[in-house]
C-alpha cells in the first residue's frame, strides 16, 4: 500500500558543530497534514517519543566563547537548580499522550512501537526538501506499520540568549522540539512541524528559591505547545 545535558550542559565544541553543521544548508519547511492522509482505515500508524536529552533547565545561546559561557551558566546555576529539582518529565508526558490521542481520534490503527536502535544510527537518505534525512524505509517491514508518526522534545525549562557573557534579556519559559510524520513506502514527510516556544514571565523573574513567575512562564509554555499540536494535527479530521 503505497500513500502520500552534558556537564556543563554542553561543550562549546559541540554547539559549534551544531552552528556549523546548518550553514549552508536549506532547513526544511513546515509540511501540513492533509484532510485526507489518515482517511484510509487500512493505514497503519506507528507513534514514537523520543524526549529531552536533559532535565528542565536554563538553555544559553549568544555565549560566543568558552570564557563567556562559563560566565553566563554561572549566572543562571540558581535557576538552573531550580527547574532540575522541581520541574519533572511529567509535562512532556502529557505532551507526548496528547499527540497520541489526537492522532487517534482519526485513526483508531495507531500503537506506540518502540525502534531497535536510535533514529540517529538510521541511514541517511538523499532526497530533496520534503523527505527525511534518515532512511526510515527498512522500518515498514521491522515495524508493521506503514507511517511513523514521531514526536521529538529538543529543550525545556528555560532560555536565556547572551551577546557573548551579557543578557540580552530575563530568561523565558522555554520548550521546543518537532513532531514529523513520515510515509515508510516512500521516506516522504506527511507532516513536518518545529515548535519553539518561548513566554515572558509576567513580572519579576529573579525570586529564588522557587522563582515563581518563571515558573509559571514555562508551564504557559507547555500550554502553548500543547495548542499547538493539538491544531497541527486537527489538520488530518476527517
């Protein structure tokens, strides 16, 4: 059937690498999904989370140098504390659940699998704009199912951008991540969507130990992803 944290949080080497590693390269376009990709009942979806590869804490970008780096996580280790002790996995628990159950509410043949090995350690794919880079194809057969529907969460906790070791601002509640859906016949994308959201905290941000309103700055955060996705993915009703 064929259808359409490190310690340190993170060495300066890799975030360049990262920096690097996108230049020159075209970043792939949202992709919608249709009305009808999820009418065929025999369609049969496979879920996959992959979750944050650190617990919740404050996120630094703008720290240029090794020196400014070091400064700025001196700066935000308070709040980092904070959010690794108090702030759980139970958000992106629920964020995770909610796509499943959208996703299920017009497709009833979707079950969570589980991949023998990281998506990572996949094979590249050389295809244009609109096909994932990693070859998922060899997975229809290992899997038994012919869409991986995966929700990926990159970052949550908070963010905070640096002009090397200055503040550009207060920290934001922060969450971001993707979730794509990808046609094993093919390795073509039925949905591609990056989500980023980042929410002022409403008053003074800088109140330990508990520091409210950052707080709650994140959990608007998660909410805000969560009608996100939610909205995305009204986009298969049938």
């Amino acid at each position: 059937m064929k259808i359409k944290g490190i310690s340190f949080k993170a060495t300066l080497v890799a975030l360049l690498a990262l920096v690097l590693g996108a230049c020159g390269s075209t970043p792939q376009p949202t992709v919608n999904l249709t009305s009808n990709t999820l009418a065929d009942e025999n369609i049969k979806l496979g879920y996959v989370y992959v979750g944050p590869k650190e617990k919740a804490t404050t996120h630094i970008f703008g720290a240029g140098c090794l020196l400014c780096y070091g400064v700025a996580s001196a700066l935000t280790s308070t709040l980092d504390g904070h959010l690794e002790g108090t702030v759980d996995g139970s958000e992106m628990n629920n964020i995770r659940d909610l796509v499943f159950a959208e996703y299920q509410k017009h497709n009833q043949n979707i079950d969570v699998v589980t991949l023998s090995k990281p998506i990572a350690k996949l094979p590249k794919f050389k295809g244009e704009l609109g096909f994932a880079k990693k070859d998922f194809r060899s997975l229809k057969e290992t899997l038994g199912v012919d869409v991986l529907v995966v929700l990926q969460m990159d970052r949550h906790g908070a963010y905070r951008s640096f002009s090397n070791y200055i503040p550009n601002g207060d920290p934001q509640g922060h969450v971001s991540g993707m979730l794509y859906t990808v046609d094993l016949n093919t390795n073509a994308y039925l949905q591609y969507l990056t989500f980023d959201e980042k929410v002022q905290p409403d008053g003074e941000w800088d109140e330990p130990p508990t520091f409210p309103n950052l707080t709650t700055s994140y959990y608007q955060a998660v909410e805000n992803t969560k009608a996100k996705l939610k909205a995305a993915i009204a986009g298969a009703a049938i």
